[in-house]
C-alpha cells in the first residue's frame, strides 16, 4: 500500500475511532451509527479536498507547460517539479 493511501486509511480510521469515542453510550443506536458515518464523511470530505487542491496545481502546470514557446521545453522540467508535492 503506498505511503499516501496508507495515511489516508489512518486518517478516516482515527476519525472513526473518534467519533466511538465521543459518543453519548445513552444515545439511540441509530444515532451512534450516524455519528460514526459523519465522522468518515468528513474524513472522506477531507481527503478529496486535498486531491481536488492537487489536481488544480496539476491542471495549472500542464497549462504552464502546453502553452510554452517552441525552445522553451527545458522549462517544462522545472515547472513539473515546482507542481509535485515535496515527497517526489
């Protein structure tokens, strides 16, 4: 499992595990259950928000890179490496 997708997992599962956690034991079964799913929604909510961030800076770099003039394809490297995230 790649590092990425594992910290994901560990972020929805902390979230779940939270959630259990501050749940009223008196409340409705049914109300529990809730919770838990709200608390993975917003976890799953999260997550996509960070794709959705990394996607726009991917679409703006292939932009960059689409529109540069012939000869400049040296700066494409650069502008590639400036839109990865720091683990590449």
């Amino acid at each position: 499992m790649s590092q990425a997708r594992n910290q994901r997992y560990i972020k929805i599962a902390t979230a779940c595990l939270q959630a259990l956690k501050q749940v009223d034991s008196q409340a409705e079964r049914d109300e529990q259950i809730s919770k838990v799913y709200q608390a993975i929604d917003t976890a799953f909510q999260e997550a996509n928000h960070e794709y959705a961030m990394q996607l726009t800076q991917a679409l703006v770099a292939l932009e960059q890179i689409a529109t540069l003039p012939e000869g400049d394809q040296h700066r494409a490297r650069d502008i590639a490496l400036a839109a990865l995230p720091a683990r590449h």
